[in-house]
C-alpha cells in the first residue's frame, strides 16, 4: 500500500531507530482511589477531573459504587448526580452499568461511554449508550443508544468527538471495527470490520510483569482494535489493537463518507509503523502521538518528525490505560492493573493497592 508523508505529522517507517530519546519526566500521583479500579479519565478546559470504573461480579477484591466520578480535592463524587450511578438491571436505559470512556471534546462538552458490559460479559443491551453532558450546567443532553448496531455481539471501549463534522468515531474490539455514529441523526456504521489494522496478530501473546497474560484455562488475553485517537485538527483517527506491534492511521474523511465501498476504504488505511505494545493513546495539538508502554511500565510518544520518545519510566505504570491532556499542561493517565487481576493469576490478585491517578508535565517542543 502507498502511504502519504505529510508535513504536519510524519511518515510511515519504523519507529524504533537511533532517533530514539530518553527524556525522563517525572511521574506524578494526583489522586488514590483505593480499591476502586480506574480506567477511563477525562479532563475539561477548566480543568475538572472524571474518571471511570467498571463494574465486576466475580472479583471479591474489588470494590465498586461508582461508574463516573468527578474528582474533587482528591475525593470521588458521582457525576453527573447519584441517581445515574444507582444501577440496576431494570433501570439499565438510565443508569450507568459498566462506564468506560469519559472524554471531553473541543467544545468542552463531556461524552461518556457505557458499553453495558460488565466482567467482559455480554451487554446489557438496553444500557449500551453514548451521553453527551453539558459541563456548564451538569445536565445530560443527548444519548445515544447504537440501535442499529448488533448490540447483543458489540463490545464498545473508546470515543473520539469529531466537533466539526458532528461525528463520533469509536472502537470496538469485539466486532473487531470501527463505529462511525452521526451525532445529527444517531444512526451509525460499523467499518474496517475484520481489516488486518483491526485485528489481532494471530498468536501474539502478551508478556508483562515477566510473564504470559493467560486465564486459568491457559486461555490468553486478546484484544482487537481498542485504543484510538483523533488529531486535533480532525483529519486523522490513529488506532490499533491490543494484540499487535502495529499502529494504524486514516484520514476522517474518508471515515466520514459512507458512500465509499469497504474495499476503497480499505484502501486509505495507513500503516504508520511499529509501536510495541499498547493500550491508552492520544493525539496532541502539536501533532504528536502518545501510546502506553505496559511491557517497559512507560509513556512514549511519536513525534511529528517521525521520533519514538519515552516520556517516563516507572514501575508504577501497569497497563497505563487512559491519557487526557489538562489545561495545565498535563497528561493525566490512569494505570490500571489489568494483567494482576485474579482472573489472569490463577485466581489470586497481584494488585498493588491502592489504585491510583497519574499525571507528567509535558515538554514545550
């Protein structure tokens, strides 16, 4: 496949070269939330904090009672009221049942995302949504209910907010594509399902913590397309799977175009380079990429000329998940133990409590 260069960001080659630089920031602890597994983290223009957790069934270590938080001086409110945290399964529609993703857009409006799917369980169908939360007066605006997806198969896990095409592109690792939603009319579409820049790399194992992330059964963990990010200018979503080494562009416009046969979308995706193993990820206004690092326990960044930076080493990273950019300057990130979960330990937490929220001053250039 021919794959562009472009000025503003970089091209497609490997990554890892002598280019590669050290710039050793330190990492930051902003909040402890106890037993309270975060994962998804978002933060407003004004510099407010939400953070999600999921709920679980089967983890007796684990402790649950809110799915959307705001933090505020260093304590968990439920957001956007109590009322929407109160779950149960016959109030699914309006309550929420496994918050993922909290993001903010360049509106400064907050979009929350429950894909209804707890313990990695099939959904909930009724309480697979998307929320739109004004933050000027907390209330919810819109929701989005994914109607024409297969929702009973769907497994949602990630959301970008195009503001300028009024559409929001999300991952999903168990249809194994991306969902293109209009925020106009609610309709959706799944696309690049099954693509090899979806998928996983058959047989890839991950390695952390100095071994083999497998259940009890031997059964490995897998995940296809999960992280994503959408560069601020809106012209290109990044993406790619858990399971891989590879990370994927394309360009928003074609995404948008639903006339384009799936062979010709095909057809625009961009293999950007090798990347290693990651999670969380995120596009800045400088052009710069960001990517989780949970092998090396590390925050990396691919710049705009084509340089593969580690922005900090620290052994408190495991499986650093979510990254939000502040007003402040800062990358915020939650870490989120995934791999020293009971199910991937025979059983057996090898949580280090309490959990915790991160953050790092990013560089000026």
């Amino acid at each position: 496949m021919f794959v562009r260069c472009l000025l503003v960001l970089f091209c497609a080659v490997p990554l890892l070269s002598a280019t590669a630089q050290d710039l050793k920031i330190p990492l930051e602890e902003v909040a402890q939330v106890g037993r309270y597994q975060p994962i998804g983290v978002g933060v407003s223009h004004k510099g407010r904090i939400f953070m999600t957790f999921p709920k679980k069934k089967n983890d007796k270590n684990y402790s649950y009672n809110y799915g959307l938080v705001e933090l505020v001086n260093g304590k968990r409110l439920p957001y956007p009221n109590a009322l929407w945290n109160q779950w149960d399964s016959t109030q699914a529609p309006n309550r929420f049942v496994n918050v993922q993703a909290a993001v903010v857009d360049a509106d400064d409006n907050l979009w929350v995302l429950d894909p209804s799917n707890p313990d990695d369980q099939p959904p909930v169908v009724s309480g697979i949504k998307l929320l739109k939360i004004n933050l000027s007066d907390n209330k919810v605006e819109r929701i989005y209910r994914f109607e024409d997806l297969p929702r009973e198969r769907t497994g949602l896990n990630d959301v970008r907010i195009d503001t300028r095409r009024q559409l929001a592109y999300l991952s999903d690792p168990v249809l194994a594509a991306l969902v293109v939603l209009d925020l106009r009319t609610g309709k959706s579409r799944v696309v690049l399902q099954g693509d090899k820049s979806t998928t996983t790399e058959p047989g890839f194992v991950l390695r952390l913590d100095g071994k083999e992330v497998k259940d009890k059964m031997g059964k490995p963990f897998s995940s296809n397309v999960n992280g994503i990010a959408l560069t601020p200018d809106f012209k290109y979503l990044y993406y790619r799977a858990i399971n891989q080494t590879k990370l994927y562009r394309i360009g928003t416009e074609y995404l948008a175009n639903p006339a384009l046969p799936p062979a010709e979308l095909v057809s625009h995706v961009e293999t950007v380079g090798e990347t290693g193993v990651s999670h969380g990820m995120l596009a800045d206004m400088q052009g710069n990429i960001y990517l989780s690092d949970s092998p090396n326990y590390a925050i990396r960044r691919v710049t705009p000329a084509g340089r593969f930076e580690t922005l900090v080493h620290d052994s408190r990273l495991s499986w650093p998940d979510t990254f939000a950019l502040g007003p402040d300057g800062y990358l915020y990130l939650t870490a989120t133990q995934i791999n020293r979960a009971p199910k991937w330990n025979a059983g057996e937490s090898k949580v280090d409590y309490p959990f915790r929220l991160y953050r790092l001053k990013l560089p000026k250039n």
